[in-house]
C-alpha cells in the first residue's frame, strides 16, 4: 500500500475512537427528553444525574488511569461544602458555585495526590479512605462553619444563569444537573480521546512500560486525579444547590462505597458505565424502597452478589446487542 | 567513531552480591554491540542501570557525553536512550496502532495535551504509519495486541522502542521466545534500522549474534572478560573456556 493511502487509513482508525455511536445519541436524547416522559420523577432523574457525574469521576481514574480509591466522597464533599459555603456567604449564583465547586475538590486532588500516587493498589485505597475520614471529622468539628451534625442549612440559590429558577418538582434542578453532566462528559470524552487519555491507559496497562515510552507517570497520574477530583466536586456542588442544603452523609463513607457498585453495576473504562450504573443503581434502590423500605439494603447486597457471580455478563452482552442494534439502525438510515 | 553511550567503573551490588563489577564500557555510534554472557552474568542488571531501572551502586554512565546516572527514565528515552524488554513489555488494551502513536506522541511532546485530537495531527499520522510500516505491522494495526502471536507481539515491542527515535537502542533479548522460522526475519528488520542508530543487542542465539554483530563484549560474573570484533571474540581462549566452550564439547 502507498504511504499516503496507509496514512489515510491510520487517520481514520484513530478517528474511530471519537465517532459518535448512535447508540451515544440515544442515550443523550432519552436522558433530555426523560423530565417529559416522567415528569414527577424529576427529583429522582436529578439524583441520578448527580451520582451518574460522581460516577463519571470515579471512572476517569478507574477505568482510564487504574487509580483506586475508596474515598472519593472526599472530593464530592468539599465540592458540596465549597458550593454550599459561597451561597450561603457570597453569591446565589449556581454556576459561581460551581467552578468553586469544582476548583476546590480539583485542588484538593492535586494536594493529596502525592499520597494517593505512590505506593499499590491496597494502600490507595487505604490512604483515599484515610484522607475522606479525616475531611469527615474536619467538617464535624468545625461546626461552626459547616452546621457540623446539623448540617449546612439556609442555602438559597438564585435562577441558572439569571433565567430559570429551582422549582419544587425538581425540573430546573434535572436539567441544570444534566446540562452539567453533559457538558463534563463532553470533556472528558474529548480528554480520553487525546494523547493525554492515551498516555494514562498506557500507564494503566503498564506503567514501566509508560515510563519506558518516555510518559511521566507521576505527573500524568496527578494530573488525571486532580481533574476527577474537579469532576466529583461539579457533582457535589451540584447536590448542595439543587437540594439546598449539605450534611456530614456528602463524606460518608457508604457514598465512596456505593459509587464503586455504581462502576461494577456499569462497567468501567469506556465512560458510560457510571451513567448507566447510575440510573440502574438508583432505579434498584427506589424500586426496592418502596416495597420494602426498611429492609432495601438487603435486598441491594444480594442483587449485587448474583449480579457479579454472573449476572454482569449476561446484562453487559445484552446492552452490547442494544448498541449493536442500534448502530446497525444508524448506518441504515445514512444510506 | 565517537562514543554515543559509556559507562565508567559502574558497579552494583545487591546485598552482598557483585552484579556488575567495575565495568567499563563503551558503545560506538552506528554500531552494533553484542553483549553476550552466560546466564547470570548480570546482562540485564546492566541494561536495567544504563535505562534507569535500577540505580547503580557506584560509577557513572553517559549519553551523548552528558551524566544520565541519575535521570529518571521516561527523561533518558527523551534523550534518545530506548530500549526492549526481555519479557514483553506491552499495552495489552491497545492496539499496535495505539501503542507507536502513543510513543510517537510523547516523543513529539503532545502527551500532555488533553484537548489534542490524535486524528487531527499530520506529522504524528505520518511518522505512526512510518513506523508501521517498516516493522510490517501495517496489517494487524487494528487488533488488540493480547490477541497477536507471540513473535508479532515481539514486532511490536521492538517498534514501540523505535518509534521513540533512539540514537541508542538497547534490545534486551529480542528474539528469546520467537520461533526459529521467525527469528531470521526478527533480526533483519533489526539489521536494517537506520545506521545511526546505535544498538546495542543482548542475545543467547550466538548464530544471530556472530551474524548481526559489528563487536562483541564478553560479560562474565559481572565483569568484562573480553571485548572485540566478532572474530577476535571467536578466537580468544578464555571466552572458549568461560562461554563457548559449552558449545564446544556438544
């Protein structure tokens, strides 16, 4: 083959990792037109949005970096409290909120991940567990800020870019939730797509291997878990303004754990795991709350010991022949 | 001739084991250096310290002249300081195609760059479907390279250290494991890189070694026990005694 029809060729194999699948289009269309369809779930489909962009954080480092951790609440947390913290004191404005939001959580990503980055698997997570324990107990003692075991209350947040006020149903609360989402995943799609996504997959498969190919794996790593960091502070943000009030549970251990079954439910690496784990999670936990409120937990944990004996494969190759369906429909209708 | 890669009196201990015993040892520009030695010699403690694996006990290295001792490694491959693995070090995830653009890109200074599209970057594109080319991968671009055979596998490891554009080229064992139909075809792929890159070549099959070879250093017990052309190693006595002598008696 000539050397420019091979180029050609390499060019488009490396575009087909950024094509949109029609399935993606799908996705996005029904998760807009979701607030019509039920349009008194929208707390609910606002809840999903949020844990589907704290999801979304976890799988940057996860699925694309190989980084574990046990402790992101530390991350949504400050997000929360940062949001809350300049509503209550300086400004009502929901998008200030959340780049303060997300510059906090980022910069405290940045900060702790010198401790987080070195050493194995086990003791990540030890350490991202340590550091969302001591936040917790830093946001409990210093009542005085954060409403301690009371709680940040007396938030009021003004209308998203002066136009759309927070109602009660919780529709300007969806889509605000989700316009932010989908604009993050926008980001990071594009940063996962990019020589940068490239070089943390490298160090995910092989980080002598990365170092060997010339990638600084210390500053790549920080890199990448500043930037979830930011991600998990948009989602707590976020929480702090649509529910208008943030408490001690945003550190809470349980939001670290049950964000890792969200990535197991979803799959991680490929971006949209923590959005469909998200909704799948979320759906269970209602579903199983209403019929059974006190017990739901029980019936969680024993959905998720069946789903990862075996239920994982038969429901990730059942979403596989959907999108597979629908990028058949895809090119039927561009012809 | 001017010496690309040295090291001076370099010395490694591991505990109280000498791995590398003063070594003195330089490699020519262009050349291509064997460095041969029974198992154990401490063939790979020596690549692993010329590439910044392991840090040496004592002693310096230089590249181009300039001390690399204590750089770490991905700022020796900037250098032009590449190398291959013994054992396969690859991307399982990602594609031949993946792999040489990633090195490609970190050697172009994109890595960095989190909006960049890979797609969108001519020169990256061009030197990508270069380097495909020249090692014949052109063909199984697209497949995971868990799922390619093992002497592919070892195309692509040798690749990815020569998309990184060494001036030295430190090929740690690149046929161990290839069958015997594909070494041939291994090695002359090697032996048709660019005459300014300088290789330096670890190997246990002495025919591809007395065959790719321009010179020949003898490690033994850590130590140079002898060093010089192909022939001048053939003859010398004590390399019969030591290392070929094996052979000698089968």
């Amino acid at each position: 083959m000539s050397a420019p029809a091979f180029e050609t060729r390499v060019r488009q194999s490396l575009y087909a990792g950024r094509r949109w699948h029609p399935a993606e289009i799908a996705f996005w269309l029904l998760a807009g037109a979701a607030c019509l369809l039920f349009p008194r779930q929208s707390l609910l489909l606002n809840e999903i949005a949020i844990l589907a962009l704290f999801a979304l954080s976890l799988d940057l480092i996860l699925g694309f970096a190989g980084i574990v951790s046990l402790g992101h609440a530390a991350f949504l947390g400050t997000g929360a409290y940062a949001a809350g913290l300049l509503a209550k004191h300086v400004t009502a404005d929901p998008l200030a909120g959340l780049g303060v939001g997300m510059a906090a959580a980022g910069l405290l990503g940045l900060v702790t991940s010198p401790l987080v980055l070195r050493g194995t698997d086990l003791t990540r997570l030890m350490i991202t567990l340590g550091v969302a324990l001591i936040l917790y107990e830093l946001a409990n003692s210093f009542g005085g800020l954060t409403g301690g075991a009371d709680g940040l209350q007396g938030i009021m947040m003004g209308p998203v870019l002066g136009l759309f006020d927070f109602d009660i149903f919780g529709r300007t609360a969806y889509l605000y939730s989700l316009s932010v989402l989908f604009v993050l995943f926008l980001v990071a799609r594009r940063v996962t797509n990019s020589p940068f996504g490239l070089s943390l997959r490298a160090i995910r498969d092989n980080p002598l291997r990365a170092s060997a190919s010339g990638v600084p794996n210390g500053k790549r790593l920080a890199a990448a878990y500043a930037l979830a960091a930011a991600y998990a502070g948009a989602a707590g943000a976020l929480l702090a303004q649509t529910t208008q009030f943030v408490s001690l549970d945003v550190l809470d251990f349980h939001r670290s754990a049950d964000l890792t079954l969200v990535l197991i439910i979803g799959g991680a690496g490929y971006l949209y795991g923590g959005l469909i784990g998200a909704v799948a999670f979320k759906l269970l936990q209602d579903a199983i709350a209403t019929f059974t409120p006190q017990y739901w937990m029980f019936w969680i944990g024993l959905f998720l010991v069946l789903f990862v004996l075996g239920g994982r494969e038969i429901i990730h190759g059942a979403i596989k022949t959907v999108a597979g369906r629908f990028a058949r429909l895809g090119k039927g209708a561009a012809r | 001739m001017s010496a690309v890669l040295q090291t001076f009196d370099l010395y490694k201990s591991f505990g109280g084991i000498t791995a590398t015993d003063h070594v003195d040892f330089t490699l020519q520009r262009g050349a291509c250096h064997a460095l041969i030695g029974p198992n154990g010699a401490g063939k790979t403690t020596f690549v692993n310290q010329l590439t910044g694996v392991l840090r040496p006990t004592g002693g310096r290295i230089a590249l181009m002249g300039e001390d690399i001792t204590k750089l770490p490694r991905e700022t020796r491959v900037r250098r032009g300081l590449a190398r291959t693995f013994q054992i396969n070090q690859l991307f399982a995830t990602m594609t031949p195609l993946e792999m040489i653009a990633l090195v490609t890109s970190e050697r172009l200074g994109r890595g960095a760059r989190p909006f960049h599209a890979l797609d969108r970057d001519p020169e990256l594109i061009a030197e990508t479907a270069e380097i495909l080319s020249r090692f014949r991968l052109d063909d199984i671009m697209d497949q995971r390279i868990a799922t390619l055979p093992y002497g592919k596998q070892r195309q692509v490891e040798i690749a990815a250290a020569f998309a990184a554009k060494p001036s030295v080229l430190l090929l740690d064992e690149p046929a161990a494991g290839v069958p015997e139909a594909e070494r041939r075809e291994l090695m002359s792929t090697v032996a048709a890189l660019p005459a300014d890159v300088s290789v330096l070549l670890i190997e246990h099959d002495m025919d591809l070694v007395f065959r790719f070879a321009t010179r020949i250093t003898v490690l033994v017990n850590g130590r140079v026990l002898a060093e010089g052309t192909p022939d001048e190693v053939a003859r010398n006595p004590a390399v019969r005694e030591a290392y070929l002598g094996e052979a000698a008696h089968v």
